[in-house]
C-alpha cells in the first residue's frame, strides 16, 4: 500500500477528524512482543507524551518511555497491538522521542481483523499496510496511507531493533447500533462514532477526552479551561454525533473536579451536513436551558425541544468556564434516513455474527439486537 509522510505542522490538518484508535484511553492493549529486554512496549500506546528519563537506570540498562529491545537481531522485531475497538485505518505516528543512537532505523505496519485473540504472528492473516520505511532519532514520523477496510489488530514491525517512544493508529470508528427503533445509545461516545470538532478552549484538558470510555482516573482525562477575568465569559464544544438521532436525555459528569467545576451549562443541537458548523449559527436549538452544576458527580437530564428531530450536533456551553470529565448524550439512532448523509464516513450494516465478540469492548449504554454500521 503506498503511503505519504506528513510534516508534523500539517498533523492537524491531516489527521484532526480521526480518532487514535490504539490508545490506551480507548482501550488499547498491547498483546504480545518479540523482545521487550530495555523498556516494555505497554509505553507504546500511553496518552501522555515521552518523558525524558536520561541518567536513570534499572537492572537492564539506561530507562526509557518507550519500547526497547536487545541489539543484534538477525531477523527484526514485532509488536501485536489490539486497538481499542474497530475501524478503518488512515495514518500512524512512529515517535522515537529520546531514543537517539539506538532508535529502531526502520518500521513496517500490517493488520488484521479477528473475533479471536491475536497472540502470535502466526494467529491470524496479516495485510500490510506500510511498507519498510526509515525513522530517524528523536522525532516523531508521521505516515498517511488510503482508508483501509476494518481491523481491529495492528503489528508494528522494527528493523532490526531498537527503541519507539510512542506508536499511534489513526483512523475511524466502526459503530455499533440497536437495531431496535426503541432502543436508544449515546451518541457522543468516541465508541458509537462521535467526535469534538470544535472547542473554545481547552488549555487544561482536552475537550476530546468528554467522549471516552469509563469516568477517567483525574483530573488530566477531562476537559478544562482558563480561569476567565470577563464578565459574561463562556466557554464551549461541539460535538458531532455519531449518527443522526432523536435525543433523549445527557449526562454531564465533573468527577474529580472538586474546586473547578463549571458554575453552570446549557446545551444545544442542530442538524447539519457540514462536520463543523457555525458556533453562532441561528439554527441552533436550545435542549436544556442553563442549568447548575455540581462537583465530583454525575448530573442527568431529560432533554427539550427533541420530539420527532434529528440532530447531528450537541453544542455544551460551560459558564464561565471550569471542567468537565464526560458529556453523554442519549437518543435513538436514526438508522433508515438522510441522517447517515451527513457523517463524513460511508456505512454499510454488518450482522453482528460476522465478528462475534470483537466489540466487547463497545459502551454499556447499548441496548437490544445488534447490526453494526461500519465505515468502508
């Protein structure tokens, strides 16, 4: 598969509309390694970005944020990564930060799709999706290749050795919806498809970890602002859906921010074909009126003005600022309109026994029988 190296001042450009299906955030688990002897590969798939750990060692040798292994293989080493869940791939980052004179010189990519736990190479077909490529020391390598089918397994390839930092799959969430009109799922979860396209702020925390798996672990794993100093200050996200969908109700979860909880918040919706519409845009349609917030709990709602419309985005607006850890977002798919038009991916409806247990993973939000709706 032929591939394109992309300067690290585009990644935004290239790469903002996908989701990092590897991280650990979303689940990802680092299976199986060849060799591991210096550093361990679980570093591969952390959020956080590589700390330098020069002048420190252990029993093995000088520490590292990242995976090592030992010199002089005659062959080349691997790792077996099992995302966080489905979908189609688009791009990787190999990062060698601080790995210098003995960063792994090359690197190669291949996936797999598999309802059984991958362990060994030998386990499941592979596709190669990037060819040997060359790395150089204590940078980040960023690599976009043409959409690809479904995989929910990657294996990095080093040659012949060596050490990687960080290793993040970039691609797009293949959903999972009931098929059951009645049955509802939050539609904002990173699992169903949904993203954060557009924050006002988020100097503190992310606005995209809102939408991810769990309640998080601190504050780091939510979304927070700057103090402001105006009066009337707001702050806001968008959020794309991961489908079109009647709503129904939302969740508004300040786990962990105790002292720095938003005073209050409002939320509103629209349907729209554009993936970032106009925050000030006249379509916007008030679901909950500003409401207050408290710290360290989850807060539920039922929703206004959603009988009977399909919405493709939920604006949450936080007075005057302050954090959030989760926004959930609950409603019934509209499966069988122009609503699936208006996602920037295209579908296809899978029965669920085609991949048996690959989406164990997926939120516990869900109810009822199952299809999955997939990106091609």
């Amino acid at each position: 598969m032929s591939y394109e190296s992309v300067p690290l001042e585009d990644f935004s450009k290239v790469f903002s509309s996908t989701t990092e299906l590897s991280s650990v955030a979303l689940g990802g688990k680092v299976l199986s390694v060849s060799d591991e002897f210096f550093a361990e590969a679980f570093h591969l798939i952390l959020v956080e970005p590589p700390p330098s750990l020069a002048g420190q060692y252990g029993s093995n040798g000088e520490l590292y944020s990242g995976w090592e292994t030992r010199r002089h293989n005659p062959s080349h080493d691997w790792c077996i990564i099992k995302l966080g869940t489905i979908g189609t791939l688009v791009g990787f980052d190999a990062d060698t930060t601080h790995f210098d004179g003995n960063e792994a010189p090359k690197v190669s990519v291949e996936a797999a799709l598999s309802s059984k736990e991958v362990q060994a190479p030998g386990d499941v077909k592979w596709t190669e999706l990037l060819h040997k490529v060359p790395i150089g020391p204590s940078s980040r390598h960023l690599f976009k290749i043409s959409k690809t089918a479904r995989f929910n397994y990657v294996k990095l390839n080093i040659y012949p050795d060596g050490g990687i930092a960080r290793f993040r799959v970039y691609g797009h969430v293949a959903p999972v919806y009931p098929v059951e009109p009645w049955a509802t799922v939050d539609l904002a979860h990173v699992f169903s498809g949904g993203r954060v396209v557009f924050t006002s702020d988020q100097h503190f925390g992310t606005a995209s970890n809102l939408i991810l798996p769990g309640r998080g672990k601190d504050m780091g794993d939510g979304w927070e602002t700057t103090r402001s100093r105006q009066e009337g200050h707001k702050d806001w996200v968008i959020i794309k859906l991961g489908i079109g969908a009647i709503l129904k109700s939302a969740e508004i979860d300040t786990i962990h921010f105790k002292g720095n909880f938003p005073e209050s918040f409002d939320l509103h919706a629209l349907h729209s074909l554009d993936d970032v519409p106009d925050s000030d845009s006249a379509d916007w349609t008030p679901i909950l009126p500003r409401t207050k917030l408290g710290p360290h709990r989850q807060h539920f709602f039922e929703l206004e003005n959603v009988r009977k419309k399909v919405y493709t985005h939920v604006k949450v607006t936080i007075y005057p600022d302050g954090g959030i850890k989760r926004v959930r977002i609950v409603g019934t798919p509209d499966l069988h309109s122009g609503a699936l038009a208006s996602n920037t991916m295209d579908w296809e409806i899978i029965e669920l026994n085609e991949v048996d247990d690959i989406i164990e993973s997926k939120p516990s939000t869900l109810h009822g029988s199952w299809e999955m709706v997939s990106s091609l």
